[in-house]
C-alpha cells in the first residue's frame, strides 16, 4: 500500500499547475481577447546618462556630513561657549561693557603697524647683543648704554607706568579672563590724563611681546620719525575714550536673547494680535 501522505491530499491544498485554467501564456502566444502592451521607446533628452548612486553597505562612499553637534568637545572649549552665551544673555554693567567697545578694523591696524616698530628684542637677538658688547669692552671700546625704545608689556610694569605718568599710551585687551586684571585701567588713566584704547585679542597683543597672551601694553615714548603718525592715533583714540568715559559709564549692555526665547516672544505677539482683531470684528 502507498503511504498515506501520498493518497490523503490537504483539503486547502492548490491544484497543480498544469490543470485547466491555470495554464500561462508563452511568449509569442496571443491571449484570448488581450493585447500584449507595447513598450513606448523614451528618447533621451540628454547626451549625458543619469547614473545615480547607491549609498548602501558595500556600494558607494557616504557623503560627508556635519557632526559639530555630536562631536564632544574638550571641557575647555564648552566653559568657553557657554560664557560666552552667559555673558550675551546676561544684562552688562558698564564697568564690563566698555571692554566691548573696542577699535575699529582700520584704526587697529594703524596701531598695530605702530606697536610692531617697537617691538622688544628676543632672545636671539638679546644674546647676540650681550656678545658684541663684551667683545668690543674687551676689545678696550666703549659700549652705548642707551635704553632702546620698545613696548612695554606686565600688568605691574603698565600700572607703574600710568602711576608715574611715563606711559604716553596704553594698549587693554578686551578677553583678558579674570577681567578683574585689568578692570581699574581706564579709571587710572583717565584720572592721569593718559589715552587708553581696547583692542581684540589678547593673544595679538602677546605676539608684540613674544609671548603667549598679553593683557595690556603701553608705549613711553616714539621715534622723531613717526611722531606725526602717533599724534594722530592718540587723537582719534581721545575722542573714543578718553573723552567718553562719562557716557561709557553710564551705558549698560543689552541682553541679546536665544532662538528659542524669540520665537516664545514672536508667538505671544501674534496671539495678542489675533485676540485684538477678532474683539475688534464682534464690536
């Protein structure tokens, strides 16, 4: 006898293909009544062939994309961004926001062009100076002593400076941290009657002085060649601080609020303005 799974078939089973009914149509063989679709032939509107690209596993290169948002950032560099955030939401007294108001980009050039004639000897330089002094005193001549015209640099130096009224200018950074360095130097200078200015970058300041970052730096005294020049920057730096440090006193810095607090603010607005009209049309 045959086994029974050849015999006893499953009720919900299909029939076999090759019963009536099911039969496919060949290829080349019309069906009954149906036309077989022709294929429309779409002419190129271009002589270049569209290849687009398949950015799955194992075919072409992912695109670069931006991940500033994912990257983590040394601590440094966050305690950075967010006092700089603190410090645009914040409302600033006057005595920090003066630190804000720093030269202009054509007058800040002009003193930096200035500053870099003076700037002191390195230590290359000073050594070779130490060994052609000793070598023309032990060669019986005689060595100038003469002090050279260079910026001074140190906090302590510039406010003994301003202190003894040598300082003919005075050069603050505006990012010096803690500000508290720095933060009675317009008050002495202007009670001393010496020009004092802001500029951006206390690193641009250390590269005058061959040093990392410096936090102000001061001038005694130019060269006869370019006192007409200097004449002229401690007349536009007078009117700019010197002579407004009554109104610089006075004047508070505004807050300057997020994205998401504007938006906040923006829909509020336009809720008041939409409850305002609607009054206006039942009236």
């Amino acid at each position: 006898p045959l086994p029974f799974w050849t015999v006893h078939r499953h009720p919900n089973r299909m029939p076999p293909k090759n019963q009536k009914g099911n039969q496919k149509v060949q290829k080349g063989q019309k069906g009954k009544g149906k036309k077989a679709p022709v294929k429309k032939v779409v002419e190129p509107t271009s002589v270049w062939e569209k290849k687009p690209k398949n950015f799955g596993i194992g075919n072409e290169i992912q695109p670069k994309r931006d991940l500033t948002r994912f990257t983590k950032w040394p601590r440094y560099v966050i305690l950075q961004r967010k006092r700089r955030v603190l410090t645009r939401r914040l409302k600033v007294p006057p005595s920090l926001n003066q630190f804000t108001r720093t030269l202009d980009a054509n007058t800040a050039a002009n003193l930096f062009k200035m500053l870099n004639k003076y700037r002191p000897e390195d230590k290359d330089a000073k050594k070779a100076r130490l060994l052609q002094a000793a070598q023309a005193k032990k060669d019986g001549k005689e060595v100038s002593q003469e002090k050279p015209t260079v910026v001074k640099c140190g906090i302590n130096h510039v406010t003994k400076l301003i202190e003894d009224k040598k300082a003919t200018l005075v050069v603050i950074a505006h990012d010096v941290d803690p500000i508290e360095l720095v933060l009675y130097l317009p008050a002495l200078c202007r009670k001393q009657d010496i020009p004092y200015c802001f500029v951006k970058g206390k690193a641009r300041l250390g590269q005058l002085v061959h040093q990392k970052t410096a936090t102000a730096v001061a001038l005694t005294s130019v060269k006869e060649k370019d006192r007409q020049a200097f004449a002229q920057l401690i007349t536009v730096v007078r009117s700019q601080y010197n002579s407004r440090y009554d109104e610089m006193r006075r004047q508070w810095g505004e807050s300057v609020l997020g994205l998401k607090s504007k938006a906040i603010i923006a829909r509020k607005e336009k809720a008041k303005a939409q409850e305002m009209k609607d009054k206006l049309r039942y009236q």
